[in-house]
C-alpha cells in the first residue's frame, strides 16, 4: 500500500508539474498558436491610403470597383470548387490570358483521370511507388509529371472556351488560403455580371459580391510610384516578404516609389475572424473580432501646382534645345527644388524623349526618378564646395588671392579658365566664383595634394588626395546618398585617377559624377549655413479622412534630418555664399544677365561640363558633349527654397553658349514667389490641423492597369 500511494504521490506531482509547465511556461506560446488557427486575418478589400500635396489635394486616390471573391473552406474539395467554377463560367467572362500550359496540363489531368494515368505504365508506376526516398505527395509529383509529359498538343487543344474560362476562374479559387477571400474578378466586372452572381449567391458556396477598390493617380509624377493590380499580385521577388507579413498572393502592393517605400503605411489593416468548429474540428461559423481599417493618408512635400508649372518650364526649355543643331544626343533634362531648411522637396522634374519604335515619333515621358537614380559631371556648379574644402584643409583662407593663369604641367595640354586663355589674372576667391575661374580652383586641388603650381613642373599628389577631396565634397552630398526616402537611389561613378591631373578636373566637377537630388542638397548645405538635411517626400502620416472634406487628424509629422554639419566656419560659409550672389549680380557673374533684376534676392552658380557620351545611344559612345547645370538659392539673405537644373549632353558644338539653365532656374523661381504670393492671398497653408481636401490641379487621371511608357535609361 505505501509503494501505491507512493507511486499515485509521484505521479500525481509529475502532473501537476506538467500543467504547470504547459501553463505558465509554454502558455503564451500556445494561446498565439490557437489563435493562428481560430484567428485568422481575411483578405477584405479595405481602401489604401490616400496621397496628397502639400497643400491637401489629391494626388492618389481610390475608386470604388465591383468585385467577386470565393472564400475556400478546410473541408472543400477539388470537386466542389470545380463544379463552382464552372457555374461561374457561365454567369461571367473571365479573362484566360493568365492561363499557363502546365494550368492546361493539370486541367486535362483532372478532367480525364482514367485516360491521363493510363499513360503511366504499371511498372513505371511500381517503380515511382518503391522509391522509400520519396513522400506520398512526392510520389504522386513525380506520376503527374510523367502525365504531363505524355499530354500531347491534340488533347489540350481539345479544351474548349468554356473550359479555358472555368480553368482560369478555377485556378483563382485555388491560388488562396482557406478561409481568406480571394478575388475571382474586380477588373471590368459589369454591373450586369455582378447582378447576375449576387442573384444565385445561395447556390455558390464561398462565392460573394462586394466592393474591390482600384488605386488612380491623378498626377503623371511618376515618383509616386504604383501599386500591383489583384491579377498580377505580389511580386515574385518579393513573394516570401510579403506572405511573412500576412498579405495573401493576390493583394495591392506598392510596386515602386513612394508607394512601395510606404507600403507599411499606405496598405490598410485586413479584419480578423474566429473560426467556430464542432467536435469533429469542421467550421460551423465564423465570427468578425476586428473590423479592419484603412490605409492612413500621406500628405507629402510636394507643391503639386508648382510642380505642374516647372514640369512645363522644364518640358518647353528641353524640345527647343532639341530643336537646335548638335543636339542629336540630348533626350533628358532635370530640375530639384527643396526647403534647404527642412528637406521638404516641393518640386521634383525629369523629363525625357523617347522615340516610338513603329510610328518613329518622339514623346515625353516623366522621368522625375531620375533625379536619383542617374549621375553626370556637373561642371563648375561645385566650385563653391571646393573653395570650402580648400579653406576646411587650411590651404587657402577667406580673401586668398591667387593668379589665374594656365596650368601647364609637363607632359600635358595647358588647362585654363574660359574667360582667360593666356594671360595673369589676379582673384580672390569671391571674384573666382563670380568669374567661374578653373585656375584658381586647380591651384586650390594642387596645394591640397601638398604642391604650388610652378610652370610646366611635374605633378606628384599625395596618396591621400584623391580620398581626402572626395570627403570633402561627401560632407555636402555629392558623391554619396543623400537619404532620400525613396528606393533605389544611385551614388553615382567615380573616375578613374590614371593619370594625377585628373585631379584638377575634380576641382572642377568633371570627373566623378553626380545626381541632380544631390546637387540641391550640396546647395542647400551652402544656403542654411553648412547642415546636409536630408531630402524627403513625406510630409505627415494622417489618418483617413472621415467626412472626405477635412484631412484626418496627424498620426506623425516628419521632423527635418540632419546628416551631418560640414567642417567650415561660418565665416567661411558666408564668403562663398558672397560669391554666389555675385554670380548672379557681379558686373562679371555668369548669371546676371538672368537673376540681375528679380523682385528677389538669389545666389547660385552656374555649370558647364565638356563630357565623353555614355548614355543610351550606345553607337555614339565616346562622342564628346557639353552638359549644362545650375545651382542656386534664394532669397540670398534667409533662404526658402534651393535648386538644381542638370541638362546632360545639351550639345555637341562647344562653340556655342547655351543659357537654358539659367533660363529654367530664372522662370521656375518666378513662379515659386508668385505662387507664394497667391497662396498667401488665399488663406492656403501648409501647416493647418484642420487641413481643407482639395481636388487636383488637372482633370488627369492614370489606372492602376495602364501601361508605363518604356524608357531608355
């Protein structure tokens, strides 16, 4: 008796350990296991967040969209969802261009089982069976891959329209996962198709008729991006990312841009229901625990109204370029302009031509993402940048005077500034920026490289120069990213240094090569006082609007970034920020003849780089071209808006100057102050809580499913 009560002692302790352990030890981890099987999140069609500009109008919105969806259950049957398919054929027409030959294959198999795996041998048969290698669904592949192979093209081609129609909405229903809706059709379902569904719901099991919701832009800026339409899905590069995150295979996501980098914020929340199951574990019922809720809205930085007006400027300046002679390799043209205070872009341009490969006529197409994504030599718009580095490594000082002469290195061609061939010049460094000297920016690279310049001497740098000088542009945003909070973004090339005077050109931005969006932040480090800010699009996080008439309360307001602060004095920062003024108002800047008389203080620098072609016209490769920029900011004494203008491989004549750079950056301010003044007279802010919803600026819309124009990078 005492071993028995002994032995009941033990295990009665070894129990209530047991519980123990399962309760308090594995109990959160099987309460979240029962939920993954009770609660399930369903593919619910909820509106993706709106895009907005700046000032409350709609850039993105959302269309409403009739949709029919089969919701598969864990007891359905392959049967059953084929008799359903096929009473669905009949009441809609389905699309079958998605249909592939292995979903004809399969279809075949199914519809003629007996004459299928009559094509198998009894002994291929035996053998796949005797393979202890193989699992039974293993085993049973490796039979339906010989049927496969054995299906001639005479037997698929006895599949009618019909059964093409009732595969192709069969294989719908079978790409979800049970218990999640997944949309059949909610691309051009008439209301007649739709009417037709809703009337013999009762004879559909897991069929229904609700709202799908269809994402329309109603701007051509093509950096806010796209979203997947339900028929392509998700990605295939990014199918196992997304599943993780519980999006079934068939959902919106954001494509590329704006809309994929804030994907997380735009896509809305699917609801929730639990699973009601009797003892034999089949679902008698489902129950909504979470209703599911919108995308939050995104208001971004962008003036939608100026972008419009740049786009034009920026479009009109590009097609009369090309209109001119030895012109043959220009196709593109950019403009950026940002708050160089916040890193707020309010305006992003990049037009392209491109040339109809049938009718060999010449469009327009957006090119806004290259702005970020290419890179090109950008001429003397960096010269403010390498008299601050100059100062920064203590080989010049504010007010340094030095002799602008030609260069000549032994061995070499004489390098000199345009406006002075062959004379002696004394400048400072203000009048150097004025006049654009190239002289005086060499002499500045040479003392880096730890030598003055003497006539024809041998040119020997330091290891560490070529690194020290492009840390030195780095801390401005040239040559590396800027942090733009869009995908993709291009550093650009760096040269070669085969030969050391290679550093000279530089100096002089033409050498290693640049993005525009890192040109306005360079200039924008100069204009705040030496802060590198990042660039972004996203203004604030908002949540949707509940009347469609006010924009919804903030959820986040993005707070300006700073990168990091340039190495200079703010005594530095201010000489050569008196030199860009002069560059627009000197009796020899290379802009007055464009900035002289504004309403408005500015300062900038222009750029003109001689470039060997490497673009997309691959038989001109080598072909020598001026590429013309310009940087700027204004106004001069507290500056609002900064920017950058890059017109790559304007021409092919380097006798000619062309002023197109100046030209943009001139009209593209024009309407940024006028546009100030206007929005000031009607009461439009972009800092209100309680935000007006404003419609867009053009009656332009662009589906979802509407096809990109193709552009030859």
């Amino acid at each position: 008796m005492n071993v028995l009560f002994f032995s009941i002692f033990i295990l009665f302790s070894t129990l209530i350990f047991r519980l123990g352990y399962l309760q308090i030890v594995k109990g959160e981890e099987y309460v979240t296991a029962l939920e993954r099987t009770e609660e399930v999140a369903v593919n619910t069609s909820v509106p993706r967040g709106r895009i907005y500009d700046r000032y409350g109008r709609v850039l993105v919105d959302n269309e409403p969209e009739n949709a029919i969806t089969y919701t598969k259950m864990q007891s359905t049957k392959t049967e059953e969802m084929l008799a359903i398919a096929e009473q669905l054929a009949m009441l809609i027409e389905q699309p079958t261009d998605r249909v592939t030959l292995r979903d004809k294959q399969d279809f075949w198999i199914m519809k003629n089982k007996d004459a299928a795996y009559a094509k198998v041998t009894k002994e291929e048969e035996d053998k796949i069976n005797a393979n202890e290698d193989l699992g039974k669904s293993e085993k049973q592949s490796e039979l339906d891959r010989l049927v496969r192979e054995r299906i001639t093209e005479e037997e698929l081609a006895q599949l009618t329209q019909f059964d093409l129609e009732v595969l192709a909405i069969y294989r719908e229903m079978a790409s979800g996962y049970n218990l999640s809706p997944q949309i059949i059709k909610s691309e051009n379902v008439t209301d007649e198709e739709f009417a037709r569904v809703s009337e013999r719901l009762s004879d559909l099991p897991g069929v229904n008729t609700t709202t799908d919701w269809k994402r329309v832009k109603l701007s051509s800026l093509a950096i806010l991006g796209r979203t997947t339409v339900p028929s392509k899905g998700i990605p295939k590069s990014k199918l196992d990312y997304y599943l993780a995150r519980d999006y079934s295979r068939n959902d919106r996501v954001g494509e590329s841009y704006f809309e994929a980098y804030y994907e997380e914020l735009l896509q809305g929340q699917k609801s929730v229901v639990k699973n009601i199951t009797n003892k034999q574990g089949e679902v008698v019922d489902t129950v909504t625990t979470y209703e599911g809720e919108p995308g939050n809205d995104l208001v971004t930085t962008i003036d939608i109204e100026l972008q419009a007006e740049a786009e034009r400027i920026v479009e009109e300046k590009l097609l009369e370029l090309k209109a001119k002679s030895h012109s043959e390799l220009l196709d593109r043209a950019f403009f950026v302009m940002m708050n160089p205070n916040t890193g707020e872009l309010l305006s992003v341009v990049g037009k392209k031509i491109e040339k109809d490969s049938k009718t060999g006529k010449e469009y327009i197409v957006d090119y806004s993402y290259g702005t970020f994504t290419t890179a090109y030599e950008v001429g003397s718009t960096v010269k403010a940048a390498t008299l601050l580095m100059g100062y920064s490594e203590g080989v010049i000082e504010p007010g340094t005077k030095l002799i602008d002469q030609p260069i000549k290195i032994a061995g070499t061609e004489p390098k000199s500034s345009i406006f002075n061939r062959h004379g002696k010049i004394p400048l400072d460094d203000i009048t150097a920026l004025e006049r654009s000297s190239n002289s005086y920016m060499f002499q500045v690279a040479m003392m880096i490289a730890g030598t003055r310049y003497r006539y024809n001497m041998g040119f020997r740098i330091q290891d560490d120069t070529l690194q020290t000088m492009r840390n030195g542009y780095a801390q401005f945003g040239l040559g590396v990213n800027t942090g733009i909070d869009l995908p993709n973004e291009f550093a650009g090339f760096q040269g070669e240094l085969d030969n050391t005077g290679k550093i000279l050109n530089l100096a002089i931005g033409q050498f290693d090569t640049y993005t525009p969006m890192q040109m306005v932040q360079y200039i924008s480090t100069v204009a705040n006082g030496g802060y590198r800010i990042q660039p972004r699009m996203l203004k604030e996080v908002r949540q949707p609007s509940e009347d469609g008439e006010v924009l919804g309360p903030v959820v986040e307001e993005v707070s300006p970034k700073i990168l990091n602060r340039i190495s200079n004095t703010p005594e530095e920062i201010n000489q050569v920020r008196k030199g860009l003024r002069q560059v627009y108002v000197g009796d020899q800047g290379s802009a007055r003849s464009y900035f002289s008389n504004t309403p408005y203080t500015a300062a900038g620098k222009t750029g003109t780089a001689e470039v060997v072609y490497y673009g997309p016209l691959r038989e001109k490769y080598g072909t020598d071209a001026i590429t013309l920029a310009h940087v700027g900011f204004a106004p001069y004494e507290n500056p609002e808006v900064a920017y950058a203008v890059l017109i790559p491989w304007a021409t092919t004549n380097y006798n000619i100057s062309l002023p197109t750079g100046n030209q943009i950056a001139r009209e593209v301010l024009d309407v940024y102050f006028e546009l100030k003044d206007k929005y000031a007279k009607e009461g439009l802010s972009s800092s209100s809580v309680k935000q007006q919803i404003l419609p867009p600026t053009t009656n332009e819309k662009i589906d979802e499913n509407t096809k990109e124009q193709t552009v030859n990078e």
